[in-house]
C-alpha cells in the first residue's frame, strides 16, 4: 500500500497518513542509496530535500546576525586604530613642541 492511500485503523474508518511524507520516508528508506526510481516518478525524494519556510527563514537570520557581528567587529577596530593614531600623533605634536621650545630657549 502506497503512502498517500487511506488505510484501515482498528474500528474500521478510514484514516489518512500524515501530511509529512518525509517522515515516513526517512522511516521506510535508512540511506540515500536506497532511493529507487520509483520513489523518485513518485516524488518522495523531494520532501527529504526541500527546505520548510522556517529553516530557510531561520537560515537567513542567523546568517544576516553574524554578518552584522562581523560588520561591528571590524568597525570596532577601525576605531580603535583611528584613536590609535590619534593619540600617537598628539604625543608627536607634543614632543616637536618641547623641542622648538628647547631649541630656542638655546638660540
């Protein structure tokens, strides 16, 4: 008996298979190899490849937070080297400063 057939259940009424046929394929074949090509005319395979909406939405999300991660990551060190060479050219500017002042208290 096909999956998508009713079948019977203990009082006699008919009863449907669930509307997950990817659960009972994973079930009914262990490995990909098993895949035969009737259950690919079929179209069973498709349901162990494609991807429900919330994955892919969940997929997209993580990938756009880690991304921003990265982008806060990378402007956190563009700053810190900018303040960096702040401070180092404020500590440049002083030392010239002290030195015309020396040379020509000298002069």
């Amino acid at each position: 008996m096909c999956m998508q057939c009713p079948r019977r259940t203990k009082g006699g009424r008919r009863k449907r298979e669930r509307n997950n046929p990817g659960a009972s394929l994973s079930r009914k074949w262990k490995d990909s190899a098993a895949l035969t090509s009737k259950a690919i005319r079929r179209g069973e395979y498709l349901s162990a490849i494609m991807v429900s909406a919330k994955q892919l939405a969940d997929f997209g999300y993580k990938t756009f937070s880690g991304s921003m991660m990265l982008l806060t990551l990378y402007g956190g060190y563009l700053c810190s080297l900018r303040a960096y060479r702040y401070f180092q050219n404020k500590s440049a500017m002083k030392q010239l400063e002290q030195q015309e002042i020396v040379s020509a208290i000298k002069d």
